[in-house]
DNA sequence: GAGGTCGGTTGACGTTAGTCAAGTACATGC
DNA sequence: GCATGTACTTGACTAACGTCAACCGACCTC
C-alpha cells in the first residue's frame, strides 16, 4: 500500500468503511499533482472523478455569469470534493483550483460508481460524509445571515484554535485574500476587520493571530450583532 | 395506501427507489399536523425522526446564542427535513417551525435507520437527495457573497417562475417578513429593494410580482453587483 | 540594481443595508 | 363599536462594507 493511499483512507469519507473495503476502492485511484493556482476541474464541465486532498490546500469557488467569483470551499488533507458531480454523473457544480502546490488521489467516477451500488457500508459513509458537509455549509449561510465581518473573523479563527482556552496563537493557514474571499468579503474589510479585533485582544503579526483571551473572543463572536456598539458604550464607562 | 404515502412516494428523496421499498418504509410513518407558528423540532433536540412535508410551509432556522434567527431553508411539498441528524442520531442541527398550516409525514428514526442499512438502492437515492441539498445551500452561500439584495430578490422571483419567458406574475408564496430573513436581510430592506426593482420592470401588488421581462431581470441578477450605477447612469443618456 | 508584480494596508468616498421611529392597512378579539 | 396586534411601508439616520487610489515591502526577473 502506497503512502497515498494510507493518508486517504483516514479521510472522513471513509470513516465508517472498513480498512479492506476502502482499499479496494482507492488502490484503483492515482495520484494528481496541481501545482499553486492550477485549475483541478472547472464548473460545469462534466464530472470525470472525485478528489481526495492528500496536502496542500484547495478552493471551491462559483463563478458568476457577471465574472465574480464566490470561494465556497477551502479544503486540505482529508477533504474530499467533486464526489457530489461524480456520484451522480453531472457536471461539476463549483470550480477547484490549487492555492498551493497540492496532491490528491484521483477516484474515476466509473469506479466510484461501481463501489457505491455494491457496497453498503461505502455508501453509508458517504451520507455520512454529505451530512456533515451539510452542516458546515448551513453553518456558513448562518454566520453571513447574522453575523458581522469581524464576527465571521472571529469564528474563523476559533475554528483555528479547537477547544484551547486562554492565550493562543494561531497561524493563518492562506493568504489573507483568500480569507477575505472565503468569509465573504473583500480584502480591504478583511484587513480592517482584523483592527476592530484588536480590541478584543487579538494581534495580527505577519501571519499569525495572537489572541489573549479565547473565551472574549467567543463571547465576541456570538454578540449580537448591533450589541457592538453598546459593548464600546459598556467599556467607556 | 393513504393518500399521505401517495404524497410522500413522490418526493425527491425517493426519486430513484422503486415503488414497493418506499412503500414499505412509508406505511411505518405516521402523520403530523403543525399550526402556523408551531415548532416541530427544536435545534439541539436529540433526533428522533425525519419528517417529509406533504402540504403547508415549514421553515429551518438557526438560533445564535445571542437570539438572532437565520432562516436557512423554506419547504413545502415533497421536502424532506430532520434526515440529516435522524440518520446518523445525533441533534437537530436547526430548529423546524410550521409557517402556515402544515401536514407532514413522521418517520421514526429506527425505521429509517433500518431501511438505510438494508437497503443500497434507498441509501443511495438520499445520497442524491443530500447532493441536491447540498447544491441548493452552495447556491444560497453564493447569492450572499456576491450579490445585493436586490440581486438576490431577482434570483428568488426567477425560481418562482420556472423556465417562463416574457411577462409573468407570479404569487409570493409567504409573507414578507419571512422571504426577507430567507434572503438574509430585515423587512424594511425587503420592502426598499423591491422599489429598487420597479427600475427593472417588476412590481409588486398586495403578494403579487408582476415582472414585465423575465429576460430583463435575469440580466439584473446575474450583473455585476457594482454595475447598478452604471446601469443606471447608462439609463440616463 | 532597476523595474515589475503581488500581497497587504490605509485613506477618502459612495453605496448598501440595519436601526429606530412613525404611520397605514387589515386583521382579530372584547 | 373600539382596542389590539401584526404585516408592511416610509423617512431619517447610522454603521458596515465596497470601491478607487495611493502606498509599502517582499520577492521576482532581467
């Protein structure tokens, strides 16, 4: 067994197959190099095999009749993406692109077929694997509904540090213009969103974010959104 | 077989199972009524069941922890709620609350989890489904990003009428306050950017929208959000 | 070393959307 | 009848965010 496909079968897709079932699957896959900004497969053309990221890191994006593009994924070692196009035999939904030198292992959607009608457990697992997609994707749509810029930062960036409490410092894992694009904004935003944290102790030094306190920053982040103000007022007093 | 399952046999979850194995699965559900404004399930509620929406408006909503609601699905008819966390037997990851009047049909979980497991053909057909819904919120995650309100009001009166061309009026399927926190903005926005559409050729009387060209306001929505302006100044030579 | 590009920041300014408050229309209940 | 409540609209004001432009520093190529 290759060292490829040891990274790609601790892939959350196949969480729940057994080591033997998935193996079969993936010893029939190849790997695919895509070097930094490389296009990996476009929106709309027709869905040939999903991806596995095995390193590096890789955006989703949609892409606007008008030329403006929205990022709606940014994925890395583990993730999985084209399978929803590949499953069904459609056209990919989303463009990906590589934002670093990246590797995956490439699945044919014939084989992927062929494993999902025979195998029980594997298609499982994908549901599985969609359910939790699902969740993160109505996690995004609830921070862009309710929640500020300088929220959305924040909740990313407690994305970053899992289950640390007090002082922490993270490192930012992209470049800055893709963190703009992924939360929804533009970079200038980003940037100055970045100041408005400063009050909620947390530094941005090259590319790391320094946060005093996790706990603030949560509280900051869930605040309601109007409440930022009156938190100013709170603080002069 | 009740008129219920009749319903429910045509939902899209089980667009690609033959008739006899939804069949059986259905005949173990029961029905639910909800009226307007009653909850069906809360989020974080361990789940117990999947539900399929046979006639009437439920909403999915998100509550933040500070008490901000964000709308982020709308059924009716044929829609399918609740299977995410009822399938893998965690909690709700929203709550669900009846807009109108609703029917629904009420599957047990274990019953689900039964049928999943046994059957490849009907696991197969929600891993359709979820790639659908999975679709619909990478659609919703791009209108946030990259358009305006209005834009996304365009996008919203275009589903409504399906492939239509030329002139169209179609029938705002639920009150104001509820298509704005879909569209992820407050009433009063709602109301403003619909006059803005009046410049497009729509208008909106009582809970119709009378939209002149179809054409036109695809043009609108699917334009660069900065090129309103332009539009505009262009309008005026 | 000169010139170029790219990522990032900052300032000035305009647009968009949220807030607060008032007001209308249309229900429902007493 | 009148009161109450809810959906919706409008106006005035403010905050948030995008746009345009200038600028800096890092890194590249020639």
């Amino acid at each position: 067994m290759t060292l490829m496909t040891e990274i790609a079968l601790k892939a959350p897709v196949f969480r729940s197959v057994p080591e033997d079932h998935a193996k079969d699957l993936l010893s029939k896959g190849h790997m695919k190099e895509a070097g930094r900004g490389a296009s990996i497969h476009l929106q709309g053309e027709r869905a040939h095999s999903m991806f596995i990221v095995l390193d590096g890191w890789v955006k989703l994006y949609r892409m606007s009749p008008c030329g403006t593009e929205a990022v709606v994924g940014v994925l890395t070692k583990g993730d999985c993406f084209g399978e929803a196009a590949a499953i069904r035999g459609e056209v990919y939904s989303t463009g990906a692109e590589a934002v670093t030198q990246a590797h995956m292992l490439q699945l044919d959607c014939h084989d992927l077929w062929y494993a999902v009608e025979n195998d029980v457990v594997l298609c499982r697992s994908m549901l599985n694997s969609f359910v939790k997609g699902n969740t993160a994707l109505v996690h995004q749509l609830e921070q862009l509904k309710s929640h500020s810029g300088a929220q959305r930062i924040a909740d990313f960036l407690l994305g970053l540090c899992k289950d640390e409490v007090g002082e922490s410092t993270v490192v930012l894992p992209y470049d800055k213009v893709l963190i703009a694009a992924w939360l929804g904004m533009k970079p200038e935003s980003l940037s100055r969103s970045f100041r408005r944290l400063e009050g909620c102790g947390v530094k941005i030094v090259k590319d790391r974010a320094i946060i005093r306190s996790v706990e603030r920053l949560m509280e900051f982040a869930d605040e309601d959104a109007s409440a930022s103000w009156s938190a100013k007022a709170c603080r002069m007093n």
